[in-house]
C-alpha cells in the first residue's frame, strides 16, 4: 500500500535558485536574446527610413543645379556710367591764334609796263591772343554716341605785317632807276566766331572725344602800301600805292577737341580749329607825286586762313 501511494504522488518539479550557476547561465540566454532582438528592431528602422528618403527622392525629383544664366544673373552688373553729355551748356574759352596773312603784289598793267616790280608774295605772319565765349547742346545718343551744336564768339588780337625792301624787279634784281622802293603788307583779325555741328565718341565715362566744323566769320583789317622813287619822273617821282579796308568775312572751320566732366555741371576741354575766310582783294591806282597816274597801279590779294588753339570751361544745366 505504501508502495502503490509513492507510485501515484506527483514528482517535485527542481527549484532553480537566484544565484545559482543554472540561474545564471539562463539569465545570460535571456539577455543575449533581448540584444539580438533590439539589434534587429533598429536594422528594420534604419531601413525603413533608408527607403522612404528614396521615394521621396523619386516622387519630388533631384534639386536643380544653377545654370549659367541663373549664375549671370545672380552676378551683380558692372556699374554704369554716372553722367550724361545731354543738356544745354555755356561757358568761356582763350588760346592762341597764328595764320597765313599772304599777300599777293601784282602790278598793273603788266610787270613790264610797270617796270619796277615782278609779281610776288609776302606773308604777313598774322598771330596773336584770342578769347571769348561759347553756347551750345549735346545729346548723348547712346553710351558711345554724342551729337551737338556750339555757337562762339571772340575777341582776337591776331595781327601781322611785312616789309620787304628793296623791292625786286622783272629782271631778278631790284631796279636801277628807282633810289629806295618797298612793299608792306598787314592784317589784323578783330573778332572771330563759329556756328559748327559736333559729333563725339565716348570711350570712357566722363571723356568725350569730339569732330567739330562749320561757319566761320570774323572782321578783318587789311592793308598795304608800296612805294617807288623813279629816277626817270622829275624830281625825281614818288610813286606809291596805299590801301586798307575792313571787311567783315565768311568761310568755314573744321577741327577737334577732347572734354572732360570734371562734375555733374563743369566740363574742361582743348580744341584746335582751322578756319578759311577766303581771300580779299583790292586794286589801287598809283599815285605819282600825290596824283593819280593810270593805267598804272597794283592788285592786292590778301589770303585769310589760320589755326586756333584753346582752352574752355562750360557750364552744364
């Protein structure tokens, strides 16, 4: 009987003790498990996020790299020029005046009725100040164009004479039959002005480089004399030949210049012209002795061109 109730009671299940070798040998199993299992749990995060970068990057496209006209246009531009050659300008001008006062003697009827003078040219070396001042407008084109109208008026001091003496003879030498002889000549220009179209280039901000030319008039004095003594004319004669006269005259001038703004309103500039008046002529009947004695007498041709170098400050409104 007691063997048959051993037989039928439960068998007692091993107590595993905290602290115990199996405990913790199982313990360690139970860690390493929970490890390997959050290792895991972060590789599927890492690429669930890893595949979801890459559908965004599928469904809103690559971000667009700059082009060269984006960068062009992002650059900043080149600073333009602060000034502008267009408006109404006045201001004063001085320089230096010099020209070709020639002046031809040609006797009359002929050389060799005449007998004491063979036909020549003297120049009378016109030269001196000149000054005043000058109006005008300027329209800038475009950045590299300018065109414009000036209008001047000045005082001059250009003024020449010659002497020659003796004077020289249809023979190459100066007559025998005359005791003194001589032939004078002088020019003097009074004022002077222009009426002249300009066209200029601007190859950098502020500098205008310009081509100029137009009307050109101004008040000329001319005069000459010449005088022979004729042994041949009792007492011997005295045989001469003034004149003078003063013409106002027309003609044409071309030149250049270079202006510089040295403000919004101040501009400086140098300028040449050359300019041509044209010729004057005059005939005088000889005197002989204080009385008229045709045919005989001298044509007179004076030639008026020159050149102008000045110096100008303009105003700007």
């Amino acid at each position: 009987m007691k063997q048959l109730i051993r037989s039928t009671r439960p068998t007692a299940r091993p107590i595993l003790l905290w602290g115990s070798p199996l405990g913790k040998i199982l313990d360690r199993l139970a860690f390493f498990g929970e490890a390997e299992a959050m290792k895991q749990l972060i590789r599927l995060t890492i690429l669930f996020c890893t595949c979801a970068a890459l559908a965004l990057t599928v469904v809103a496209g690559p971000e667009p790299l700059p082009s060269g006209k984006e960068m062009k246009q992002v650059a900043p531009a080149p600073p333009e020029c602060d000034y502008t050659w267009t408006g109404f300008y006045f201001g004063g001008n001085a320089g230096y005046g010099w020209g070709d006062g020639e002046t031809r003697f040609e006797p009359l009827p002929d050389a060799a009725t005449f007998l004491f003078l063979e036909p020549q040219s003297h120049d009378a070396d016109p030269n001196g100040f000149i000054g005043g001042g000058q109006i005008g407008y300027n329209w800038q084109w475009n950045k590299w164009l300018v065109l414009g109208a000036e209008a001047d008026f000045q005082g001059t001091d250009i003024e020449g004479d010659k002497t020659i003496s003796p004077v020289i003879s249809p023979s190459g030498a100066p007559s025998p039959l005359v005791t003194d002889s001589f032939l004078r000549t002088h020019e003097r220009m009074q004022w002077f002005g222009t009426a002249r179209g300009r066209i200029g280039f601007v190859p950098w901000c502020r500098l205008l480089i310009y081509g100029t030319g137009g009307l050109a008039y101004g008040n000329v004095d001319f005069s000459g004399d010449s005088l022979f003594v004729d042994t041949t004319a009792p007492p011997p004669g005295v045989e001469v030949h003034p004149v003078s006269k003063v013409e106002t005259k027309t003609g044409w001038t071309a030149g250049g210049g270079i202006e510089y703004a040295i403000g919004h309103h101040w501009t400086v500039k140098a300028e040449y012209l050359y300019y041509d008046l044209g010729d004057e002529t005059a005939t005088i009947t000889e005197l002989l002795n204080g009385a008229p004695n045709p045919p005989f007498g001298i044509h007179y041709r004076w030639e008026t061109q020159g050149n102008i170098v000045r110096g100008g400050l303009n105003f700007k409104f």
